[in-house]
C-alpha cells in the first residue's frame, strides 16, 4: 500500500504564520510539524512509498524532508506549478502517475493518530472506502456525507441538505484494484474541462457515487484534526501537551 499527501496548499487562512512556510511545515507537536507527524504515522501502519504533491514553499518543503528521516517509509515529492490558481483536483491529477498500486489519498492538513489509519487498511476491501466521522452538527466548512444503512456513500459535498448528512470526510481515503483505474480515470476527464483546475477531487468521488459502490469506514472516538485556521492550530497543540488526551498522545512517534 503507498500514500499520496496533497500539501501543495499555503493555508491561507493562517496568515502570517504561512507567510513563508505551507501549513504542512507548522510545528505542533513541540518542533515536529504536521507533515512530519503524518509520515511517520503512514510508516508505522505500513506503508512504505509516500508521494507528497506540493506547491507553495516546495523548496522549503524539500529541504525538510532531505534532513527528517522517516525510518522504513522511502518518500518523493511531485511539484504544482499551478497551485496558486488551481484548487486539489489539479494536485491530485499530477499525481495521477503515483497511481499505479493500492494506494491512500491523504489531504496534507489532516492529523489523526494510528488507529484511525489503521481502521481505515483493515476496512472490508472496496474499490473505493472514504473514511468518516460523526458530530452532533456540522457547519459550511464541513465536507459532508450522506450514507445508506449498509455504509455505501451516498453523496459527499458541502452543501448536501441537512436533512441527509449521516457524517463528514476527515479527508483520507482508499483505493484498492479498480478504484484505482476509476479514479484516475474521473479526474483525467474532469481536468479537461472548464472546471478543472477549480474542482475538489471529492466532487469527483460524489459523480462516481451515483454510478459504482463506494464504501465508507467509521471512525468513531479517534482522534483526528484538520488544521485551517488559527483556532484548528491552537487546538492541535493543546492535544499534544494535555495529559488528558491519551488518543492524540498516540499519535507520536
């Protein structure tokens, strides 16, 4: 199984802590930054291929990843040249040549401690399997899912009506045989049109929906967090340094 990690974003809404450094080179964990905590969690659930896509401060991304070793996980780096006028669709695409195996698409701003990973590996084998988590409300910035009885996805966006949302993509998904093929295929058609270089790779994952099964893996109780804005940051941190949170400690090398 190999990993790609879309971290080609500056993170924006984080300004000015991304100023000169993408969101993926943010310490969190004492001087450990979050595509650091990443890797080393791809590694130790056995995965040993990482492609990481970047964009914005790729060469400070590089120069990072030349001096942190990641024991047993051999990682290479994709660059997008139109990260700045492009959203993840276009980073997924050029990373369409990584996706020749069994392989877990991870958005770079994602955290989450082994086990949820691990949940999402040991799933029943899909095409396609999205992982998901469930709250008591979500807002607009949530990427929401709807879900049959058995698990199939149903639809995944952000504007999904309320009335259907059964849970929201932490941003972590699998592809194993034909989705593989599947997927990439989608996102070569969709790159070519009008939309392309404006569309979300999960827009992709919604069309596909309504045509072939997609599964989904709960991760109900574990511990995940995406980092978007000041607050996510804050939190994350906190995580790491409150004794009261033993699944986030789990999360450490």
């Amino acid at each position: 199984m190999n990993a790609i990690v879309l971290s080609a974003g500056q993170g924006r809404r984080l300004l000015p802590l991304t100023e000169r450094d993408p969101k993926c080179l943010l310490e969190v964990d004492g001087p450990r930054t979050v595509l650091e905590l990443q890797l080393r969690a791809l590694a130790r659930c056995g995965i040993r291929h990482a492609t990481v896509v970047l964009g914005f401060g790729a060469d400070r991304v590089e120069r990072f990843l030349a001096g942190t070793r990641i024991p047993g996980l051999r990682v290479d780096t994709l660059f997008n040249p139109f990260f700045a006028s492009s959203d993840n669709l276009a980073t997924c695409w050029l990373a369409r040549g990584a996706m020749t195996a069994d392989f877990v698409l991870l958005n770079g701003d994602t955290l989450f401690e082994d086990r949820v990973l691990q949940k999402l590996l040991e799933s029943p084998p899909a095409p396609i399997t999205v992982t998901i988590d469930h709250k008591d409300g979500y807002d607009d910035d949530d990427m929401k899912v709807s879900v049959d009885a058995s698990g199939r996805l149903l639809a995944i966006g952000k504007r999904l009506p309320p009335e259907s949302v059964g849970g929201e993509s932490i941003g972590m998904l699998c592809f194993r045989g034909t989705g593989v093929k599947w997927f990439r295929d989608e996102l070569e058609k969709v790159i070519r049109t009008p939309e392309g270089l404006r569309a979300w790779y999960l827009s992709v994952v919604n069309e596909m929906a309504a045509r072939i099964p997609i599964a989904t893996a709960s991760i109900d109780g574990l511990w995940w967090r995406e980092i978007d804005s000041p607050e996510d940051l804050e939190g994350v941190r906190a995580s790491f340094v409150s004794p009261s949170q033993e699944s986030a400690r789990r999360s450490r090398a």
